[in-house]
C-alpha cells in the first residue's frame, strides 16, 4: 500500500500461512500490479493482470493458496507467466 512505484525486476510476497482462499484490494495501492496467487507446492493457481489503482474491488485467489506475489502490471505478461508455472522459493514445499 502507498507504493508509488516499483521496479519492473521487483516484487512483494505475502505469506499467508496455511492454504486457504484469500481476496486482495488495490485500497491506497497508487500502482497498477499483476497480482500472482501460489499455491503451497509453489504452483501459480491464477494470476490477475492489470488490477484497478485504488480499487475497493476484492480480488480472489478463487481456490486455496498459501501466498500472493504482487508484481508490477504487465511483468507477467512480457515474461510470459502463467498459471501452472512454479515458483522457487524456501517458503513453498517443492
């Protein structure tokens, strides 16, 4: 929140424990992000491109995942990443 920019090879990881269903806002986000939903295993469950600056608009992850990795809008795009891609990463089990 309050980010006025962020770098195209920067990021956010949320962390949110145990896998469960989680919904996002873009409330005081200046930015628009591309918000990556991952799934324990580190499996991309869904990502949504291109989120609303300063939207009250939840976003779901619309299934169980254990954390969210924000990203500047259309990084996942140009890198081509899409749901089924893994993450690497100590938090996810591999």
């Amino acid at each position: 929140m309050f980010r006025q920019s962020l770098a195209a090879d920067s990021g956010m990881l949320f962390d949110f424990g145990d896998p469960h269903e989680v919904a996002m806002w873009m409330k005081n986000t200046y930015i628009s992000l591309d918000m990556i939903f991952i799934r324990a295993d580190g499996v991309i469950h869904r990502i949504q491109r291109d989120t609303e600056p300063h939207s009250l608009t939840t976003i779901s992850s619309k299934g169980n995942v254990a954390a969210v990795l924000e990203v500047s809008a259309g990084v996942t795009q140009r890198l081509n990443i899409q749901p089924g891609d893994v993450v690497r990463h100590e938090m996810f089990s591999q």
